[in-house]
C-alpha cells in the first residue's frame, strides 16, 4: 500500500499534468458559459409548469404561462409537433444503406438484422411516447448537442489525453530518473509496474471526475434544465443528421435525459480505462513517456485511417469500433450507429471488447517485461 500511495504522489505531483488539468478546465469553463441559449432557459423553467409530455395537459398548462414572445414560440411549435416515429422505418433505412454502400455477403445481412431489431426499438419508443415529449422544443437539437456532442465530447478528449500521459510518465519515471537499472535489477522491483497501473487507472478516472464534475456544475448553471431532464432523448425535436440522412434522434432503450447522461458518462469512463490500459501497454516496450505517448497517437491514427483504405469490408466494420471510433463517433452512442456499425449497441460492444483485448495485451506485456533484461 506504501508503493501505491508513493505511485499516486509521484503521478499527482508532475508539473505538466497539474498544468493539462488547470488549462483543460480554465478551457472547458470558457466554453461552457458560452453557450446559453435564451430561448432553452425558458422553456426549461416553463417546463416545470407545463410538465414534458405533449397533448390536451400540456396544452392546459401551457395556456398558463406568462404571455410573451417566448410563450407564443412555444406554443406554435408544440402544436405543429407530430409523432415522427409514427412513420419512420428503421427496415427502409437499412435497406438504404445496404443499397447505397454497396453491400453484400456477411455485411449486408448484418446491417439488414441490426435495423430489423431496431424497428422493435423505434416501436417501443413510439408506444411510450417518448417521441412526443418537449426536450428544449425547437432548440431540442442545438441544446443536445451542445450538452452531449460538445461539452461532453471535450471532457472525453481530455479524459483519454490525460489516462494516456498519467500512464506514460508514471511507468517511464524510473528511466527518465535514471533509476531503471536499480529499481528493475529485480524480480520483486519489476513488481512495482502492477502499482503503477493501478495508479495510473485511478487517477485517470479522478482526474475525469473533477473535469467532469466542475464543468457539469458550471454548464448546468448557465444552461438550466429544468422540468426537461424528464424528457426522452428520442423526442420528436431531436435528430441525427449525418452523411446518409436526417433522421429521428432514437434510441435502443428508453432513456430520459438524465438517464442518457448517465449512460454516456459510463462509456466514457470504459474509453479512458482503455486508453490507460493502452499506455500501459505501450509504456512497458518503450520505457519513454515522450516516445511513448508518439506511439500511442500512431496506433490510434493507424486504427482511424486503415478503414478509408483497406479492401477488408468486415475488418474495418470491426475497426469501426475500436477506442478511437467510439471516441468519435460519441454522437451516435445508444442509437443504430448509422453505417458504419454493423451490430447493436456497438459503443458497450466496443468497450467491453476492447477492454478484455487490453487487459490480454498489459497481462502479456508485463510478463514479458518481467523477463527480458531492462539493460
């Protein structure tokens, strides 16, 4: 416990990862108390009158809301609001991206069940009614992306930078202090790097916790919520657009807003495991932080570019996958993935996968470095 404890001090104290996390959250800070939306804050305090869920109720409260510009958007637009699920076709769509991306064999029959097993879910959404709930009404899209895509995707930048350099500096410290030689000169001193992961694993999550705790504080404290943390993020407000269509914002379970963040903040915390697993990795065949850390860009780069050019349709769809996929492709987390996934729930997939594949590659490496001699 002593080794461990000193392995948390040596990686808390290093000048340049107290100065990543202060810049990150004087960055996240700035950006955050940027983006409030008049409109947004209205409905969210209207919300707690109105209630979330469309029809005669609504309409009822809505009639007392203070008269105003803001009232009278609210009003025409929930009256305009159809249920957009009621028409939509999950099959039709899938069929339009085997068609368009020119599938077939393996691929074309997965992508066809993936959107055979989504209608279900576009079904159950429909019964429920989570399509028509208010969310933040027309300034749905704008507000979910802002808390989800913008705010909620630095923080995972930032989480998995930090997870890769705390792991890096903390398993090359012996050879940047020069004292590899006497620290690795035996068995029972090459026992330290298990310390040094657990460490770096642990700090990596507390340092994501801080960033994500202060600037979740601060980015609820200009952008109110209200009433609309009761909606369905598959509200009939909200959408996906990406390069195949614009298309209703649905998900496979039924998720409130809370409950969506709930869930994006659990995969974030699987991706910054997993890069810190990564480094790890890399860390014990380098035993340089700064060469390190190149190494760890240039697998990930690897992994993002080999899809755009390989031949091997089911490979890349597995690529698709990978850490650095999921990372960036955090908008689409819960949905169908659009069509670059082939299975369902390919963001739990991905992690769970790509955990116990790390896990095999630092319990390898360790026992090879255990071995080898460091000299």
């Amino acid at each position: 416990m002593e080794v461990l404890r000193h392995e948390f001090r040596k990686i808390v104290q290093f000048p340049a990862l107290i100065g990543f996390v202060v810049l990150s959250l004087g960055l996240n800070i700035v950006f955050v108390t940027s983006m409030k939306n008049s409109y947004a804050n209205f409905i969210a305090e209207a919300s707690r009158i109105t209630c979330v869920h469309l029809g005669a109720d609504f309409e009822r409260r809505a009639a007392e809301l203070e008269p105003g510009h803001y009232t009278d958007m609210l009003r025409a637009q929930v009256a305009a609001q159809e249920d957009v699920l009621y028409r939509f076709s999950a099959v039709l769509l899938g069929d339009g991206i085997i068609e368009v991306h020119g599938l077939d064999g393996m691929p074309a029959r997965l992508m066809g069940e993936k959107y055979r097993r989504f209608q279900y879910a576009v079904d159950a959404r429909r019964q429920a009614g989570d399509s028509m709930t208010l969310y933040f009404a027309g300034a749905t899209h704008v507000q979910h992306q802002r808390l989800f895509g913008y705010t909620m995707g630095l923080l995972l930048f930032q989480g998995v930078a930090l997870a890769s350099l705390m792991m890096l500096l903390s398993v090359g410290y012996e050879q940047a202090s020069k004292t590899d030689y006497i620290v690795y000169a035996t068995k029972v001193g090459r026992r330290v790097n298990r310390h040094k992961l657990v460490a770096g694993v642990v700090s990596a999550l507390g340092a994501y916790g801080f960033l994500a705790a202060i600037t979740l504080a601060v980015y609820f404290a200009a952008n109110p919520m209200g009433g609309t943390w009761g909606s369905s993020v598959s509200s009939g407000f909200n959408y996906i657009r990406d390069g195949f269509a614009t298309r209703p914002f649905v998900t496979w379970f039924g998720f409130t807003v809370w409950q969506y963040l709930l869930g994006i903040i659990g995969v974030s915390v699987g991706l910054v495991i997993c890069f810190a697993l990564m480094a790890y990795a890399v860390g014990l065949v380098v035993r340089n932080s700064y060469i390190g850390l190149l190494v760890v860009v240039g697998i990930n780069g690897v992994m993002f570019v080999l899809p755009f050019f390989s031949p091997m349709v089911m490979l890349n769809y597995v690529l698709a996958s990978s850490p650095v996929w999921l990372v960036l492709t955090r908008a689409l987390w819960f949905t169908d993935g659009g069509a670059n996934v082939l299975w369902p729930h390919f963001e739990i997939w991905g992690v769970g996968v790509s955990f116990v594949v790390l896990v095999l590659v630092a319990v390898l490496v360790g026992r090879r470095f255990y071995q080898v001699d460091v000299a």
